[in-house]
C-alpha cells in the first residue's frame, strides 16, 4: 500500500497541510484536491464577491479551481497554497471584470433618473439591527465598486480578507511599498464615498 492509499484510508486528509495535500494530488489523488477545494473555496468565493459581484460568481470560483487543478503541476513548493490560490483568483477576477464590463456595453443601462427615483430606506434599515447590518454591507460594495481595480483588490485582500501585506504584495507581484500607497488612496476614497452617505466613520 502507498503512501496515498494509507492516508486514504486512515482518512487523515483532513489533518494534512496544504502542501502536503498537493503532494499527494500530485501523486493521483484526486480526493486530496477535493480537501484543498472544501479549505479554500469559501475564501475565494468571498474574494471574488467583493472583487467582481454576485454576477457569475460559481462560474468565476469554478474556474479558479479548474485553473488551480491544470496548474498544479508549476505550483513552486516553497510557496504558500493560499498564495498562490488567491494570485489564480486575482487572475479570474480581472478576467470576469472585463468579460462582465464587456456584457453590460451591450445591454440597456439604467439611467440616472430611475437610480434617484429609488426611495432611500436608510431610516428604514436603522431600526432594525440586521437591515442596517445588510445595508451597511451594500454601501462597502457599492463603495469598492467605485475604486479602480488595484485599488479594489487591495482593500479586499487586505482588509476584508486580512492579509498581510507582503502576501498581498506576492499576490499582485508589486513592491510592499506599492501595496500601502495604494491601500492609503483606496480607504481615503472608500471613507470619502461612505461618508458621502452619511455613514460616520
């Protein structure tokens, strides 16, 4: 029996780390990529939200994996899994954001005065915990909606999915330096279009 086929069967997959998981994927063992998909997917799905919106979102984390899977055999062993997960997500993201950008060109926009026309139901949300919680939520996404694609992609995977910044920095192969100037411009802009509606930072 191979070293696989004993931790398979033993069913110690779960206590295994990200790389020793891709050894063994790399080894035949699909379920070992499996594992990796059940440890990961709910980040990626998370990064890619708040990267390019609801629209397609299964499409876009599919294929993060599927590409993930293809590429496993280039993935450098002194490499973070995560890492390398996340620049594959970063990837799929500027991918989906220019496939959607090029989607909605050619469908019928709607214009400013339907989008004032929508009644405000700020007083509404806040009177109820969980609807100004959700409400909140919206202004941040419609906030980094605002912000140009290195910006956005800063904010997220720093700030809302809370890594470092030299991680962010391999992510997006840019200087740390680089990372913090655009992180310093991104919350500026962010607080400023919050602000703008009337949440108190």
């Amino acid at each position: 029996m191979n070293l696989v086929s004993k931790i398979v069967a033993r069913g110690e997959s779960s206590e295994l780390s990200d790389r020793q998981l891709v050894d063994l994927c790399l080894q035949g063992n699909t379920q070992s990529f499996a594992k990796l998909y059940q440890r990961h997917q709910q980040r990626v799905r998370s990064t890619l939200y708040q990267l390019c919106g609801a629209e397609a979102l299964d499409d876009l984390v599919q294929e993060v994996f599927l590409r993930a899977w293809k590429g496993l055999s280039k993935f450098r062993q002194t490499a973070q899994f995560s890492t390398w997960l996340y620049r594959i997500a970063w990837n799929v993201a500027c991918d989906g954001r220019k496939s959607i950008a090029r989607t909605r060109s050619r469908t019928v926009t709607t214009d400013d005065d339907q989008i004032q026309s929508i009644p405000d139901r700020s007083d509404a949300s806040t009177s109820n915990p969980a609807l100004a919680k959700l409400h909140y939520q919206d202004l941040v996404q419609r906030g980094l909606e605002q912000l140009s694609q290195e910006h956005r992609t800063v904010v997220v995977l720093h700030d809302l999915e809370e890594l470092p910044q030299k991680d962010v920095a391999e992510i997006l192969e840019i200087p740390v330096g680089t990372v913090k100037s655009r992180l310093f411009h991104a919350r500026t802009a962010l607080k400023q279009f919050l602000e703008l509606q009337g949440v108190e930072i």
